[in-house]
C-alpha cells in the first residue's frame, strides 16, 4: 500500500513539475512602460485631432520585441520620434524615446461649449499579441508637465493603464483557428474641461442681440405694420445666420446639441413675436374689440421674455451640470 501511495505521489509531483515548466514556458514577457507629457497644443475641433508631445520610456528583456521598429499607436495620423536611446546594460533593454504625435479623435459636442472630452493614446507592439507580451504601468511620479497649459482648456484627470485590446481578424494567420487577435495595450486618457464663459457669448451674442432686436417690436405701436415686421424677419435671418456661423466650426454630428437647441428655441420665440405681431394687427381693425392691442403687447413681451429666459437657464445649466 505505500509503494502504491509513494508511486501516486511521485506521479504527482512530475506532473505538478510539468505544469509548472508549460505555465512558465507560456507566461508571457513583461514590458514596463512609462510616459511623461510635455504638451498638448493645436487641438482642432472641427478636424477632431490634436498633437501631443512626449516622453516613452519601455523596459524589457526580449530582444525580438524591437519596440524601434515594432512601436504602434492606433488613432495617430502622424508619429515623429525626435530622440531615441536604447540601453543593453542590467541583462535587459530600456528604450527611451520623445514623440511628437497628431492624434485624431472623436469629439462629443452635445453640450459645446461647456463640453468636457476625452483625449485617448495607446501604446501596443505590432508583432507581439497578449499571449507573448503584456505592458504594465510604471506609475512612479507625475505623468505630464503641471507647468505645460492647454489653452481654453482645463485638465481634470489624466490616468495611465493596461487592457487588452481584441481584433476580430485573423491579419492573414491561416494558423489560427477563428478570426480572433489579441493584444496588450498601454493606455492614456486625459479628461479636459472646456473653459467656455468667454466662448459662449462670443457665439450667442449675435443671437441674443437679433431676440431682442424682434423683442423690441412690442414697444412700436400696432399701425406700424412695416416697422414691426420688418423688425421680427430680420432678426429670424439673422439667428439662421447665427447658427450657420457657429456650425462652420463644429464637426459634423447628427446628435441634437445646445447650440441647435438655444437656436432653436430663439428661432421659435421670434415666430411667437410675429404671431403676436399679427393678432395686435387684427384687434386694431377690429375697432369693437374688447381687448386692446396695446394690453395685449404689453401682455405677450411679459410672458415671452420669460420664457425665453426660464428655457434658455434650463438648457445652459444642464450642459453645464452634464
């Protein structure tokens, strides 16, 4: 019985051993990986890019992942390497490496100008997937320059990790069996936060200004017609123009925004005051009226300003809130 119970345990241990051998044998390769901004300027809207400036530094100890060669960041138009120093020494390779790239990206414009979005940088080697080689974060120290500023923006986080990011192909491997890839990827996401005070009125001005243009209609007396109309029309051409001006600079989103709502609700007032416009118009010729034109103006001004002051509140501040 206790030979039969040592043989079961050498069994044991061998195939404990085994196990051990294929785990280690498979366990891929570590990459510590680190990244430092030192800026990020000419963030363009209406193209949805940015450039950002910074130092990478990787160490590792397989020399067949040649990250010089192999180095790949998804979303980048444009990758300038300005400085590059490998070092051999310690039974591993450290690469430092200063970037330069023009990174395009998708905006969320519901709530511009009192937006907030989300700058996005991967890091991912292109000839390693997860199963040879994983990174892991070197979170030592600061991640970007506190003294670099973002003009009319605001940083409010800025977090590195690591995921897996899954590509459903195959990219051209008749050894795999489904079209399924993955690989390991070093991660950025730096949350900014749109200064907007100045930039709102910059843009709603015009718009404002054309409301109270046709606002000022209730004030001129209801026999003068062309005044009055003149007034209300002019001041709708003038939101249409408004809005297009304001569109020429977002990118195209098939989303309703504020600027569509507040233009919206400025277009539909300003009809408001031309109906009223009207029916003043038609209570002067009707000399029997009991109700006054003039009462009635000075009825509609009261109730439309606000109104168009409570939506407009309302909409700001949720964007604002969002």
């Amino acid at each position: 019985m206790s030979k039969k119970f040592s043989a079961f345990l050498l069994l044991v241990l061998l195939f404990g051993l085994y196990a051990y051998k294929v785990s280690a044998q498979t366990k891929p390769d570590t990459v510590k990986t680190g990244i430092y901004v030192t800026s990020i300027h000419d963030v363009d809207f209406k193209q949805q890019e940015y450039t950002i400036d910074f130092w990478l530094w990787l160490k590792y100890k397989n020399p067949d992942f040649d990250f010089s060669h192999n180095l790949e960041i998804p979303l980048a138009k444009t990758v300038d390497k300005y400085f590059e120093t490998i070092d051999t020494g310690n039974g591993g390779i450290s690469i430092l490496m200063k970037l330069q790239c023009v990174m395009k990206d998708s905006w969320q414009i519901t709530n511009f100008p009192f937006d907030k979005q989300t700058l996005r940088l991967s890091i991912e080697n292109s000839q390693y997937d997860s199963r040879e080689l994983v990174f892991a974060p070197d979170t030592l120290g600061k991640h970007f320059d506190p003294r670099f500023t973002l003009p009319n923006w605001t940083i409010d986080t800025f977090r590195v990790s690591v995921a897996t990011k899954v590509y459903e192909t195959t990219f051209g491997d008749e050894s795999l069996a489904a079209p399924h890839a993955e690989y390991s990827s070093f991660r950025v996401r730096v949350s900014i936060e749109r200064d907007a005070a100045g930039l709102f009125w910059k843009l709603f001005i015009g718009m404002y200004v054309a409301f109270l243009i046709a606002y000022v209609c209730f004030y001129i007396h209801a026999d003068s017609i062309d005044s009055r109309f003149g007034l209300s029309v002019g001041a709708l051409f003038a939101v249409i123009g408004n809005k297009y001006v304001v569109d020429a600079s977002l990118p195209e989103s098939l989303t309703f925004t504020l600027v569509d709502t507040l233009h919206g609700i400025t277009l539909f007032f300003i009809l408001c005051i031309v109906a009223a416009n009207a029916w003043s118009l038609q209570l002067l010729k009707q000399n029997k009226s009991t109700l006054n034109p003039n009462k009635l103006d000075i009825i509609a001004a009261q109730v439309l300003l606000v109104l168009y002051a409570a939506l407009n509140i309302y909409f700001i501040h949720r964007a604002v809130k969002g």
